[in-house]
C-alpha cells in the first residue's frame, strides 16, 4: 500500500514538474514573437522545438534498448504513433506558437489549459475513467473561468487590442490537441516507456510537419539571432524532451483524468512570470477568471481517486 501511494505522489511530482517548465513557455515563446518576430518561422521553429526535444531520448533509446526495440514499437504501434504525432505534437506545438503571436502569454496559458475539462471527457469515453461528483463540479468553473479570461481585456510591453481572440482561439484548438495527446499517450507510455515515447512522439512530430513546410516555402535556415536560437534551444529541450518524458512517465501512474488538472496549476505560473517579464496586464475580471480555474482543478483533485488499470503487461523499463 505505500509503494503504491509513493508510486502516485511520484507521478503527481513529475507532472507537476512538466508543469512548471511549460508554463515558461509562454512568456518565453511570447518574448521571441515580442522582438523577432520578423525571424520566425511557425513551421521551421516548431521543427526544430520538436527536433532538438527528440534528439537527446532518441540516442538514450538506440544507447540503452537498440534499434530492434525502437523498431518494434513503430511496428506494434505506428498507427497510434502516427495520430499522436500529427494531432497531439505537430499540431498542438504549431497552434500555441501561432496563438502567441496574437494574444498574451497569461491569456494563451489559461484558454489552451482548458484542456483537463478536454482530457477529463475523452478519459470518459475512450477509458472509461470514473466521472465523479467533484470533477463534473470542477470542470465546470473551470471552464467558466477561461470563458471570462476570453472576454477580459489585457496586454503587455507588445501591445494588445482586437486581434487577442484570434490567439485566444488558437490557443484553445491547442488545448484539444493536448487532451488527444494525454488520454492516447497512455496507452504507448505503459508499452513503450517513457523515454522512447518522448523520442518517437517529438521526432515524429517534427518530421510530421516537414511536408507542409516544403507546401508552403517555410523559411529554413540557421541564420536566426542568437537570442532566437537560445530560445529555441531552451524550448525544446527543457519544455519539449524533458516536460514531455516527465509528462508520459507520469502517465504510467496517474490516470489521463486526474494528471491533466496539473495544467490548471500552469496557468497560475505563467501569469506570475507573464506580469514579471514581459509587464503584462491584468484586469480584476481576469484575476478572477483565474481563481476560479485554480477552484476548478482543487475539485477535480480532490476527488477519489480512479482505481487502478486492469493488470496488463508491462512496460519496459526506460532504463
């Protein structure tokens, strides 16, 4: 009994880690777009994000498990693997980095964290994950406080104005993205493990996007400003590869449901970093918004928890 409750507090600890490196990034993605956005590339950038996430797990994976294990997993898994990288990476990655170029860090953080009220729903349907009480009572002032955060006004030292809904809703398809991420990223954790998820998820994410890019005469090139490239560094390895191996190792011991109310706790810290980097604005009915997204994941943590999976084979160690 208490190696399973120290196996959950594990799992609570990583999530919450993933947690606070992304929510840096969007007050660092918004910097970048504040400043250069003349030397972005959506599609290039979010490339070399996924990439240089990827890059690290991939030769940990080859070093640790072999070629034939990496193999192995496509083959079981490529159709899961495919969706995932589309939908829940390429995707998902593209959408925020398009939203913060229209809308604030804070705005963005808060509507793409709609996703546990996503996440929760899918859990329901695809897993059959328990729909308690509190987590209905949850997700519902959660989503009314994003809902006023959209109708709040704000901006900070880049400006603000009509375009923010625009952001506003990118950043929500982002959100959706993410819940598809987190109820399917599941299933190929607890089979796969964690690092070698984390490598196929990003590199595939990026490859994913390659056609497109060529589409649509995306600007590729190294010749970016060296503030762009430590941005871009920093993004894809501690946001990108580490967030994401944090997230889908805490995937193996928490339920989709529950771990995808942590995204509540990110929009808390974003705003902080928000008003402290980049002077961004508040207004008393965004304050507010917020509180009742925090009163909103309260609840859909404190329910009972989800009894655990069926027993079923286990994942290979990452290790």
């Amino acid at each position: 009994m208490r190696a399973v409750r120290w196996q959950q507090v594990k799992g609570l600890l990583l999530g919450g880690g993933a947690t606070v490196l992304w929510a840096s990034f969007y007050p660092t993605g918004r910097y970048l777009f504040g400043e250069e956005a003349e030397a972005m590339d959506v599609l290039w950038l979010t490339f070399l994000r996924l990439e240089l996430g990827a890059a690290g797990f991939l030769l940990y994976v080859l070093f640790r498990q072999g070629w034939r294990r990496l193999w192995l997993a496509l083959r079981v898994d490529w159709r899961l693997f495919a969706g995932l990288c589309i939908i829940g990476v390429a995707a998902e990655s593209c959408l925020i980095f398009l939203s913060l170029s229209y809308t604030t860090a804070a705005r963005s953080s808060l509507i793409a964290n709609t996703s546990p009220i996503m996440t929760a729903i899918l859990a329901y349907l695809v897993l059959k994950e328990e729909f308690t009480r509190h987590k209905v009572i949850g997700m519902v002032l959660g989503f009314a406080g994003v809902a006023g955060a959209m109708l709040s006004r704000g901006g900070d030292i880049y400006g603000g104005g009509e375009g923010f809904w625009i952001g506003d809703l990118l950043a929500l398809a982002a959100g959706f993205s993410w819940s598809v991420y987190t109820v399917w990223g599941e299933g190929v954790t607890r089979r796969h493990g964690s690092a070698l998820a984390t490598a196929v998820l990003l590199g595939g994410g990026g490859l994913s996007l390659l056609p497109l890019m060529l589409i649509s005469g995306s600007q590729m090139t190294l010749a970016m400003p060296p503030r762009v490239w430590l941005g871009t560094i920093y993004l894809g390895v501690m946001t990108g590869g580490v967030a994401n191996a944090m997230w889908l190792a805490a995937l193996r011991v928490i339920p989709p449901g529950r771990l995808g109310a942590l995204g509540y706790v990110s929009c808390s810290l974003t705003l902080i970093l928000s008003v402290w980097l980049l002077q961004e604005r508040v207004t008393p009915w965004f304050v507010l918004a917020l509180l009742m997204v925090v009163a909103g994941v309260y609840l859909m943590m404190s329910g009972k928890a989800v009894p655990d999976v069926p027993e079923s084979r286990p994942a290979e160690s990452d290790g």
